[in-house]
C-alpha cells in the first residue's frame, strides 16, 4: 500500500460533509440508546458529548475519546460515525465521546477554528471558546480509566500512536499496533515528530508543566486520567484507509 502522494505542504487528501457527519453520528447514536448533551453552541454549528451507560455495572470502566478537532483530518469524525454506527463496544465500558470538537474547521479544510486558534495547543490557560466550554464540561465529569483520541498526521509514513502512562499500567500500545498493521500501514521510523519512537510507538517522557501549549492530552492526564492514547492515522492515504485504522485502534485498545 503506498502513500497517494498528495499531501507536500499539508493536507491536501479527502475533505468530508461535516453536517451529513454530524447528522448521522447524532442518528446511530439516538438509535443505540446515546444521551447527547451539548457544551458550546455558536457559528452554526453545537460541540456535544455523547454518553452511554455501560450494562456490566460490576466492572465498570469510564472510557472517554474524542476527535475532530483539527478541521483538516476528516478521519475522525467518519472514525466516529463508523464506531456509533457498529455498536460494538464491551459491556462494561461507561462511554463518553466528543465526536467532533472543532466542526467549523472541516468547513475549509483547516487545522483552527473560525479564529484561527489551534485548539489543540491551548489547554493549559484557554482562551478559545470551544476549549473553555469543553474544559467546563470535564470539570464536571468523573476520571476516566482511558482516553482515546483520533488524529491524522498528513506528513506521516504511516499509523502511529502516543501514549501517555506516567504510572505504568498494563499497556495496550502493542496490541493496538499489532492489529493496526493488518489494515494500514505502520510508521517504523525511530523518530516521529522529532521523538524516539519504535514500532509505531511514542512514549515521550514530557512533564507538562514544562510546556506552556497544552493538547487536549495534558490537560486529562493532568486531571482526568492516568492513561491516555493519541492514534494518529496518515492521511497520505485514502481515507477509508485511515478510517478502518483507526477503528481497529480503537476496537483494540477497548477490547
């Protein structure tokens, strides 16, 4: 499977219908039993969280994700749509997901929002809207046993993932790569985004105190969880390609 080519100076793949998205993420989830609780509504468009009760109540384990929330990978949100629709999640999970944090941002195929603000570098002091509204909501949730969050990296070889484990639980980093690789290609460089990496795998040593650009995964690994896992799918390829990357990712690390 090779690389399309497309991408030189950023992305430049598939772009998506974010509303025919959105409406059909808010549909699979109406017709599997999805509470939708909106955060932020403005610009047209409503940021909204998704929740789900799990059925297993004796093991219980809370599990957040989201994505969207750079406007220029499409993957997420269709992730998202996919994952809602298959309705295949394990009977003890507590479910909590932002399908889409920065739907003004697939509207122009852009990484920021409507004020050019990349959301994801501003969690530590906030200042876009979106990000104040969605720190709100989190503030008022209970910690999370794991957080997914769906990505794309146009500049990549293939799939990759971060994960952020300060307290050395069981990892599920392999795992996730070992069924990735069945479906997209993996990135076997031994550096990524300017960090160690092997096999596909980011775990940078980072003290998030050290950095004054918050994503989204500081901020919950500083308050809400132990263990998070950014997947980044690359968007060089088709976006099927990417979807069923990251479906599987996520399939694999709940399983």
């Amino acid at each position: 499977m090779e690389r399309l080519g497309k991408n030189i100076d950023g992305y430049r793949g598939e772009t998506i219908d974010i509303r025919a998205v959105l409406a059909g993420i808010r549909l699979a989830a109406q017709q599997h039993g999805w509470i939708s609780e909106i955060f932020y509504d403005a610009g047209g468009f409503s940021l909204a969280v998704l929740h789900r009760d799990c059925r297993d109540t004796t093991h219980r384990k809370r599990i957040y994700l989201s994505a969207g929330i750079h406007g220029d990978e499409p993957a997420g949100p269709v992730t998202a749509l996919k994952l809602l629709q298959e309705n295949r999640w394990p009977e003890n999970l507590e479910l909590y997901f932002c399908p889409c944090l920065n739907p003004f941002g697939f509207t122009v195929n852009t990484r920021a929002n409507v004020k050019g603000i990349d959301l994801n570098r501003g969690y530590l002091n906030p200042v876009a809207e979106e990000v104040l509204a969605h720190v709100a909501w989190l503030e008022r949730q209970p910690q999370f046993d794991l957080c997914l969050l769906l990505h794309e990296d146009w500049e990549s070889q293939g799939f990759y993932l971060y994960e952020t484990n300060p307290d050395a639980r069981p990892s599920v980093a392999e795992k996730v790569i070992e069924a990735v690789e069945k479906v997209c290609p993996i990135d076997r460089a031994e550096l990524i985004e300017g960090r160690p990496a092997k096999n596909g795998i980011l775990r940078p040593n980072v003290d998030p105190r050290s950095r004054p650009d918050w994503p989204e995964t500081f901020y919950l690994i500083t308050h809400k969880t132990r263990q998070s896992y950014t997947f980044e799918a690359p968007s060089d390829f088709p976006l099927q390609v990417r979807v069923n990357a990251l479906v599987t990712a996520v399939n694999a690390a709940l399983s």
